[in-house]
C-alpha cells in the first residue's frame, strides 16, 4: 500500500512541474502577445 501510494506521489509530482513549466511557458507567450497588441495600438494612434 506504501509502495502504491509513493508512486501516485511521484507520479503527481512529475504532473504538477510539467503543468507548471507549462503554465509558466504559457504566462510568457501570452504576456508576449500582450506586449505586441499594447505597441501596435499605441503606434496606430
């Protein structure tokens, strides 16, 4: 049952920091975008 449950662990472990580099990578593309459609509306006006 340990056994059983340290492995769930781990296994939750990997999960959780792949989801957050991945949440973190998507922060930053977004924020990119976000940048990008900032300058360009405020070079058109």
């Amino acid at each position: 049952m340990l056994a059983l449950k340290i492995k769930c662990n781990e296994k939750f472990n990997s999960v959780t920091n792949g989801w957050l580099k991945y949440s973190w990578f998507g922060a930053k593309v977004y924020w990119n975008v976000l940048n990008v459609i900032v300058n360009y509306y405020e070079s058109a006006y």
